[in-house]
C-alpha cells in the first residue's frame, strides 16, 4: 500500500467548477493532471481560458504544474484519481449516475494495485460502495480493499462566491479503510488552510454532503411559502425578514427560484435511498414541491399583473434580466427561471433574455435563442429581474425603467431594488 500522500501522483477527472479549482490548488503543491472528455473545455483551458469566469487568466499564469488533458493515455502514470463529475437528475426527479458510472468506468480500465479513487461528485449514502466500487472491480479486474480503494470528499464549492473557496473551506474526508482515510485526510489538508474534518466512514461523508443541501432546500422553500402567503396579505416579505433578522439566531434565507445542480438537485438523491430502504420521505419532499412550482408562481403573478395594468399578454414583449442559477454566476445549469420562461411562453408573448455573466454559446444551446447584447429604451411591456448580478444593481433602477414601455410592469424577483421602485417583488 502507498505509504505516504507525497508518493500520490493525482489526476482530476472533470474539470467543471468542482474539477478546475481543486485542479488548480493542488497544482500549487505538486504535478498533477487534469482531465475533461470535453476537447473544446481542455482547447480553452490550455489557452487559460474558463468559460465559467471562476478562474482569471491572472490565476492561470501562476499555475505551471498541471497538464490538462483528454486523451485518456496521459492518466496511466496516475495513481491516485479524484472524480469531479455531475450527479443530476433524470425527467423523472430521480438519480442520474451515467456520468459518475462512466467516469468510474475509465479509471476503472485505468487502475493498478494500490491505487485510489477519491470521489467529490454529491451522492446519496452508499452509492459509492454501492454503484461505483462494483463498476471499478469489474473493468480492473482488481479486488476492493484488498488491490485498490477508495476515499470520499465531497465537493463544497459555491459558484460565483470569491470568498468561500476550495482553501478556506473545511473539507470532510473520509476512506475505505482506517489507513486510507488518513491518506486521503492528510491529501487535502496539503490544500486546505482551515483543515478537515475526517469522517468516520464513506456513509456518513455521504449523508453528510446530501443533508448541507437539502437543509438548504428545505429552509428555503419555508421563505418561499411565507411569501406567497405575505403577498396574500399585501405584507413585503422583505420588510417582515428585515424585522425578524434582528433577532440573533434568526436564519437569513431569503424566498426565490431554486436551482443550480445542488440545492434543486440532491434532496432527490436523498429521497430516491430512502424510498429505496422503504421510508417515505415527507418533509424534504414537501419543501421540493413548493421550490419545484415557484417557476409557475413567478410566471401568474407577472402575468396578473400585466393584466391589471391592461396590459395584452398575447404578443408582449417581455424582458428576463439574469438566466443563471444564481447572481454572479455563469452557470444556467438547471436553473429555475428556465421554468418561469417555459410558463410565459405558453401565453405567446416575445420574450428576449438578457444576461452578462452566462455564455452566450450556453444560453443559445439552453434556450434555441441569441441572448441580447445590447438592450433598447421604451421597448419592453414587462421586466423580470430574476437574478441579483451586481451588474444589475450597477446599471441603476431608473435605467431598467427607460427599457419599458410608458405601460409597463417590472418584477424585482430578488428584491435587488427598493419596494417603492418595482411593481413587483418576491
């Protein structure tokens, strides 16, 4: 068995935004590299480009000990593999592992004796001993714990967050052996400034991941109700979390579309294990239900309120500021106003889409439309600003106003603005 972490030569498999900067902090201490089956993704990475904006061009030049890569040939002299893939969900709300199983399948072809395979991908518990380690025995024809193993460390990055980084991050670890858990332990805390928290088993690294997320969830969709219920009484949510939030141990979640591959995702990872084992889920369900019809909800209140305003739905001209799953964010990935637009457009209305963040090249694929570049005054019959980019607040209420029609109806989703500027807000 490998007895030292420094012997561990590393190769990342996915280079998305878990994959490049956990790529791009190890490179900072030791050789590594990075793998994508994405030709286009490694062309831009070589050329230190991200699409994503997560990375600088300024942070790529300080990087020399990385080779990005998708030629699966350049993985044989690794002997420690960390798979990043996305774990989404199919139509159904239910467990895609086609990209976890397929990446597992590679290295599985790849693996030699005492190798290890460190997944970061979110997951419900036991998927990993479960799924995984059987799809990795059979393409190596290796024997679990006894030829290779595995650790786990589930991925804590925040799209978009400058502050909250892989570094300054606790991260939890944890392997299939006692030994192996310290060798993936003492792996990260070469990265992690603020240390590790070393669970107990791969189960518990597992459950641990997918319940961050679904308190998240749930505590959003408890906003979310509240809201529609305040709006019910004509009361502005904002101004009713204004006041609570003076209280020291009142938690600061605000109502809104929930999306992203995350939040919106790994509460049915956890649901699809636990019908799996016989327990009917209620509670992280319900939180689901309500967070999975806020697209619709958003979409009838604009539209009454065009309707109040006298304003013809059929043939308006509506304008959606922001289509990523966050603010400051490229990533359109499940987002929630693509639920909100899908709403809208069973009412015939032209709708343009605007957003300064997201690719251009992603937004066209998503959505089978060119985003606008460039915005024109007195055109539009409503505004939905349903993304709180800082460019947004930048650009000033009074310019989105000059983008209206003299009839016009603008929904602050986010509450980017003040109550007296919008006619609408969440």
């Amino acid at each position: 068995m490998i007895k030292f972490n420094k012997k561990l030569k590393l190769a990342i498999i996915g280079l998305g935004y878990v994959g490049l900067p956990l790529a791009l902090e190890f490179a900072k201490k030791k050789h590594i590299v990075g793998f994508d089956i994405d030709k286009k993704r490694i062309k831009q990475l070589q050329s230190g480009i991200d699409k994503n904006l997560e990375i600088t061009k300024k942070e790529f030049r300080k990087i020399k000990r990385i080779k990005f890569t998708s030629n699966i040939q350049d993985l044989k002299l690794a002997n420690c593999f960390i798979i990043t893939v996305p774990t989404p969900v199919d139509k159904f709300k239910k467990p895609d592992l086609k990209p976890l199983l397929g990446a597992s399948k590679m290295v599985g072809q790849l693996i030699k004796k005492e190798d290890i395979v460190i997944y970061e991908s979110t997951v419900y518990p036991g998927c990993i001993e479960e799924q995984c380690v059987p799809v990795l025995e059979k393409f190596s024809n290796l024997k679990f714990n006894k030829d290779f193993f595995c650790g786990y460390s589930p991925e804590r990055i925040n799209p978009g967050d400058k502050q909250h980084n892989v570094s300054n991050t606790i991260k939890i670890t944890a392997g299939s052996t006692p030994k192996i858990a310290d060798i993936v332990n003492n792996l990260y805390n070469q990265i992690i400034k603020v240390g590790t928290h070393k669970a107990p088993s791969i189960k518990v690294a597992e459950a641990a991941k997918v319940i961050e997320n679904t308190q998240r969830d749930l505590n959003i969709a408890l906003i979310n109700e509240l809201s529609m219920l305040f709006t019910k009484m004509n009361i502005d949510t904002q101004a009713v979390l204004d006041a609570a939030g003076t209280k020291w141990n009142f938690s600061p979640f605000k109502p809104g579309l929930v999306g992203g591959h995350c939040i919106g995702v790994d509460p049915y990872y956890l649901t699809f294990k636990a019908k799996k084992i016989g327990y009917n889920p209620k509670i992280i369900l319900a939180g689901r239900e309500i967070n999975d019809g806020m697209g619709s909800y958003v979409a009838s209140q604009l539209l009454l309120a065009m309707k109040n305003k006298n304003i013809k739905i059929k043939k308006a001209k509506i304008l959606i500021m922001g289509l990523t799953f966050k603010e400051n964010c490229a990533d359109i990935r499940n987002s929630g106003v693509k639920s909100v637009i899908n709403q809208l457009e069973k009412f015939n209305n032209k709708i343009d889409l605007y957003d300064p963040w997201a690719d251009l090249e992603d937004i066209k694929k998503t959505y089978g439309v060119h985003p606008k570049l460039r915005l024109i005054p007195n055109t539009y019959d409503a505004i939905l600003i349903a993304v709180a980019h800082k460019k947004f607040k930048i650009m000033k209420f009074k310019n989105i106003l000059k983008l209206c029609k003299k009839n016009c109806v603008i929904y602050d989703l986010k509450n980017l603005f003040s109550s007296n500027q919008a006619d609408l807000r969440l």
